[in-house]
C-alpha cells in the first residue's frame, strides 16, 4: 500500500545537498530478503529490500554489520512503519537525518554581539553603533552564564562594549578585560537559552534597571530595548530564533515616560541670571565661561539641541542689525568617542537628527538672540570650518566642556535649594524652557514642531504638562459652547 503524506522534513540527500522542505511517499510495502554473498573484498555481504517494488541494496564487510542492518529495517517493517519511496528508508530515519542537517545555528550571546555589530556598522551612525553597544552589554550581564569567579556587572557591560567593535577582532584585549572577555567567549549563554522564562526574565531586568538596582530612566529603557529588539530582527533573519522573545513583555519595575518634567523648567528671570553667571565661569585670560553664553542662548531662544548648537556655522546665520534674524541648521556634531566614529575622531559629522541628510532647518530667532551671535562673533571669531563654538584651543566643543561650565554657572546663579533641585539641571533643559515658552505664546503646535524638528505628536506628548495659563480661557470656551452663563 502506497500512499502521500506531507512531512515538514527536506527530502534525502541529493548530489547537490539536502532538498528543500518536501512531500514524502510513503508506503507499507516493503518485502526484505536474505543476506547473499558478493565477489568483493572489502564489502562482500549485501543486504536488499523492495519499497514499492523498487530494489534497494546495501553492503557490508561483515556478515555481523549485514545482519544488524536487516534486523533494524525488519524492527520498522512489523511496527508497521511506512518506509519511504524515493530513498526506501524508514520514514522514521528520513526525519531524523533531516532534522541532523537541519540542525540550527546556536550561536552564544557572546559571539551573536560580535556578528549582529559587524554587520550593522557600516550603515549605522556612530551614536546608534554606541547605543547598540550599550544594549548588547546590558544583555550580556542576563546571558553570561554561571560559575565561580564570574566577571563583576561592570565588567561584562565594559568587556562586551569593546569586544563588539569591528576593528577590535583579532586583537588582544587591554589587561583589565582579558579575564572577562576569556570568560564570556568560554561560557556566555547560547542565543536559544532566551527562551528561558528565568533568563528571560533576568533580560528584562537587566533593560529596566540600572547597575546599581535603581530603575533607569524611561529614554535609557526604550533605547536599550529598542536596540535589542533591532538585534533580535536580525536573529530571525539569520534563522537563529523563530520571533522575538521579548514580544509582548511589558517592561519590568516603575514606568517612566519621557515627558518633560516642568520642574526643570526656568523662567525669563532665572535664564537670563544663569546666562550671565555663565560669563563669569573661568578667569578672565581663558574665557572658558564666556565664549559659552551664546552657545546656551542657542538652546534657550532658538530651541537648539547641543549637538546642533555645536555644528553651528557662520554661513548658517542671518544676523541682521535690527529685527529677527534666522539660524538654517543643516548638520550635528554629536559626541560618539573615537572607537565608534569611522574617523576615529570623538565627534561624528551627522545631519539633523530625524531627517534627509541633506535637510535642512530655518528657525527664526529674536533680536535678544541675533545680538548675542554678533557679539560672540565680533569677540572670538570662527573656528575651523566657520564654526561658531569651539573650546578653548579651538577645537570641536565637547560635552564634558559646556557640562563643566553649566554646573559652575548653576552654582553662581541659583540659591541653594534651588541649585539642588532638577531647575535646569542640564543644559537640554533649555531646550525644553523654549518649546514650552512657544507652546504658551500660543505658537500652534505643528510650527513649534517644525521648528524645534520634533513631530507634532512628540510635541503633545512630551510637553502636555508644561502648557501654562491657558486653563481659565479653555473653560471659557467650553461654557459658551454649552450655552452655560459665565459668572461675573
């Protein structure tokens, strides 16, 4: 009896490899003969069996090998087993020898970081190759398996960042990381094991919360998240893993949105206070607060996010005597660190962020703004490149260099409660002064978008605390829409 099962198995070996996914004929018409003798030295027992009428043969040294073959092929036939038709084989040996060389890859999370980040560095910009580091190394402290003397959290998190740097492969790693780069290539957990419940919870954990158990902030969870699902879409295209493991996992521990927070919001007064405490920082010979002030002006009047700031030009700026004038930002030099810029320079030449490369963004700014720019340009000139901002060897402006002088300012022109507090604890928190400041002048949202190079929708959903002084004309609006009598 012959009939046609479907089987979710390739088909037997070919001159050209294992066949594709098949339909097996199956069938339970087998007859098996005797052992004969053959004229051969080296295989001179022969084994034959019909599947279907077809003759089948094999060979063997030994009358022993030849016997053993005969009684497994019997076993199958009075289980009543159907053998199949094209290789005559048991069918329960055609699914084992498929699934052997069908077998997955299982790479560890160890070796998965290194390919998923030498595949992905070409394409990507030097701070998602950073964030993507961060991701994988945070990870890696959930899947660096288990024995004595394991590597300290800090250890595997620094171990893995460099590790997965492309130009690092085949070399030594510095001495502090030999000892735990030896253990995560030796013992890091398989890709496989994130199908773990426990392991998988310990992922989780890892995404939601800092080093030190503290929950991380909700913009550090969706990055990381974020970059671990970007390594898991490529896990499923590289047939690793069937889906995402983390799909549908709600994040573990006190959510956190990324709303503003209007407590780090600054009023005109308290702007313009930390502005001027801004010049004082640093002696008078070094400058180091003062060729600063119109930096974080930028980001105060203009909404300029720091790494825009940085790469502002003196081509970029219309800075007439009188009236408004207009910065048309095209590029960002945000801070990445050498390893991760294909320079090998701390800065990576990127256009605007969420854009065309070659876009472009016209803000207009006041003539508080516009006179400042000026005065900055009549007093330190341009660096290299016609860029307005540059340290005090004129060189790209970093982030620990404004970062220093912005927390001296705070210290200057905030009483000490204040100076505690979260009022403009950095200097981003500018930025978010400004959008708010639009959004209450009643600047409509989709021009405060544009301007700031936001959505609308990041718009409403980050500063929808923020909006000021608008609630008493709302309920008025809603009281004559209803036909109710305002109070006198």
């Amino acid at each position: 009896m012959t009939n046609r099962k479907t089987a979710n198995v390739p088909g037997p070996r070919s001159s050209g490899g294992p066949a594709p996914t098949a339909e097996l004929t199956l069938t339970t018409d087998v007859r098996i003969w005797k052992i004969s003798r053959l004229s051969s030295k080296s295989a001179p027992y022969q084994l034959r069996w019909v599947v279907a009428g077809q003759v089948r043969h094999a060979t063997f040294a030994t009358v022993a090998l030849a016997e053993s073959r005969r009684s497994e092929l019997w076993n199958a036939m009075t289980k009543g087993q159907p053998f199949d038709v094209e290789s005559g084989l048991p069918e329960s040996e055609v699914r084992k020898a498929a699934a052997k060389e069908n077998v997955r890859p299982d790479p560890t999370w160890w070796d998965f970081s290194r390919e998923y980040m030498a595949v992905r560095w070409r394409t990507a910009a030097a701070k998602t190759r950073e964030g993507l580091a961060d991701s994988l190394a945070t990870v890696a402290i959930a899947m660096m398996g288990d024995g004595a003397k394991a590597p300290t959290p800090e250890e595997v998190r620094l171990a893995v960042r460099w590790a997965v740097v492309p130009a690092h492969k085949g070399e030594e790693p510095p001495p502090e990381l030999v000892r735990p780069c030896t253990w995560l290539s030796q013992r890091s957990r398989p890709l496989s094991d994130l199908q773990d419940p426990r392991v998988l919870r310990d992922v989780q954990y890892r995404l939601s919360f800092k080093l030190d158990d503290t929950p991380a902030a909700g913009e550090t969870y969706k990055r990381r998240r974020r970059g671990f699902n970007t390594a898991m879409e490529y896990a499923i295209e590289s047939g690793y893993l069937d889906a995402n493991p983390l799909a549908g996992v709600k994040r573990a521990g006190p959510k956190g949105g990324d709303a503003v927070d209007p407590r780090v919001l600054v009023n005109a007064v308290q702007g313009s206070q930390l502005l001027t405490a801004v010049s004082y920082v640093g002696s008078v010979h070094r400058n180091r607060g003062r060729r600063l002030v119109a930096f974080f002006a930028c980001q105060l009047y203009a909404a300029m996010r720091p790494a825009e700031a940085v790469g502002l030009r003196e081509q970029d700026c219309h800075l007439p005597e009188t009236g408004w004038g207009t910065l048309t930002l095209r590029e960002t030099l945000p801070v990445s660190g050498k390893r991760w810029t294909d320079s090998g320079k701390r800065h990576d030449k990127r256009g605007l962020k969420s854009r065309e490369a070659k876009a472009d963004r016209p803000v207009p700014i006041p003539p508080l703004l516009v006179a400042m720019l000026r005065e900055h340009i009549e007093e330190f000139g341009t660096a290299q490149g016609g860029r307005l901002f540059a340290n005090e060897r004129g060189g790209v402006l970093g982030t620990s260099s404004y970062w220093r002088v912005w927390q001296e300012a705070r210290a200057f022109a905030l009483p000490p409660d204040r100076a505690a507090s979260p009022l403009a604890r950095r200097p981003y928190d500018l930025r978010h002064t400004c959008i708010t400041n639009w959004l209450n002048a009643g600047v409509p949202v989709a021009e405060v978008a544009r301007r700031a190079g936001n959505s609308p929708e990041v718009i409403h959903r980050r500063y929808e605390g923020c909006i000021d002084g608008h609630e008493k004309l709302n309920n008025a609006k809603i009281a004559r829409a209803m036909g109710w009598a305002e109070p006198e």
